[in-house]
C-alpha cells in the first residue's frame, strides 16, 4: 500500500509508529474541504420558440461545467437541468464561486443577439444544505408527450396561488426525486421515463417565471457585489441596513 493510500485511511487505522505523522495530503486537502461549503442553485427559464436543438443547450452547459471544474478542482458539481420545449429547469450543487460563475455565465448569454435563455429567474439558493439530492451532474430534454400531460396538479387549480406554495411544489418534487434515485440508482432521465409524475408541471414554471419577488441572475450578482453599510463609530452593522439590503 502507497504511502497516500494509508493516509487518507482515519489514524486509528494507521500504524503506530505513524500515527502522529500528518502528510502533505491531509494538510492541504484538510485546508480546502474546510473552505467549500455547499450551495444548491435552483433556476428556471423560458426558451425561445425557434430554438432549433434543445441538445445543443445541454451540451453547453455540460462543457461549461467540465470548464468550471478544472478551474475549480476541489468543487464537486452535481445537479440536474431539465430542457422541456419551451422553458428550463436547472437544478446545480456546488460551491458558491461555481454557482456565482453560472449566474455570470447566464447574463453573457442574455447579452448576445441571438439569446438561448430569455426571462431567467433564481427560484431557491440554499446555503449549506445537508446533503446533495444528485450524485453527479446530468441533463435531459423532454419531449413533447412528457410534458403535455393533464394530470390532477391540485396546485394550478387556484389562480392566486401564493408563491410560496409554488416554490414548494417544486422544492417538494425534487425531494422525492431524488429519494427515487437512492433507491433505483439510476440516472435521473431513467427514472423520470419511467415516473413522469416526478418532473415539475411545466404550468408551474410558467407561473413563477412571471413573478416578480424572485430575483434575476443580474439583481442577485448586484446583491452579490454590494458591501453591507458599517457604522465606523461603533463598529458594528447597521441591522436597518441590513434587513434593507435583503
């Protein structure tokens, strides 16, 4: 066994003699794991109507990701992104400077003449969740049959939903998703083949994209690179402009 292997065993499994030895290893992996705290991005979008294949979108993310992660070598991406015909669902877990970096990605994009993304809004930014919901990072493109379904989505019957109720609905499919998939270990296109009922409403998308309390990637990256008012006096936040800038 190499001298890495058995470091990156716990002490107690170590040699005696070697116990007290701390490698090059363990201090520097040490260092960066204590640094990465993970960050779960759900965003969502609407696509144009000419966009001529949806493919290509998954591509792109797929090679952006690969670009961010050699960039970002200790940062794991996992996620899904969902490409339904005519919106966008991209769920991705990472740390903050990875999901920071697909939110200045997506404002390129929007800039460009011929955009692939037009309304995007941030629908939930968790900060140090418990655990990851995918093992790794996918994408999907729905068909048509997929995602025309008349299911009874109990949620969509009331026009004045409130968005917290819609943002759940969400939160919630993603949960038992993601419990499906510890169970079959399969990828999720797999398993959203055989239970459809597990991709969000497309009706539910539309409706959040249309509400102004959730915030674009541009007024998140403003929010981002704004500095808190300090009080020099007394050394402290101001806690009115504090609650003011959330």
């Amino acid at each position: 066994m190499s001298q890495l292997d058995v470091d990156c065993f716990p002490i107690s499994w170590k040699d005696p003699e070697d116990a007290d030895t701390v490698s090059m290893f363990d201090v520097i992996y040490g260092k960066v794991r204590e640094k990465i705290i993970l960050q779960r991005l759900i965003m969502i979008s609407r696509l144009p109507h000419d966009l001529a294949d949806r493919t290509d979108l998954g591509a792109y993310y797929e090679n952006l990701n690969f670009q961010l992660s050699k960039q970002y070598i200790w940062d794991h991406i996992t996620g899904l992104l969902l490409i339904y015909p005519s919106y966008l669902l991209h769920i991705i877990e990472s740390s903050r400077d990875i999901l920071t970096s697909v939110l200045r990605d997506v404002k390129v994009m929007q800039q460009q003449p011929h955009r692939t993304l037009l309304e995007v809004k941030i629908l939930f930014l968790d900060h140090n969740p418990q655990r990851r919901l995918f093992q790794q990072w996918s994408y999907k493109v729905l068909g048509a049959d997929q995602v025309i379904r008349d299911p009874a989505v109990k949620v969509l019957e009331d026009e004045d939903v409130s968005i917290e109720t819609l943002v759940c609905s969400v939160l919630s499919t993603q949960q038992n998703l993601s419990k499906k998939l510890e169970k079959s270990k399969a990828l999720p296109g797999s398993v959203l083949d055989e239970t459809p009922e597990l991709i969000v409403h497309q009706k539910i998308l539309e409706r959040l994209l249309g509400r102004e309390e959730l915030l674009s990637p541009q007024q998140y990256l403003d929010m981002y690179k704004s500095t808190l008012n300090i009080s020099m006096e007394f050394g402290q936040l101001n806690p009115r402009n504090l609650f003011s800038a959330v």
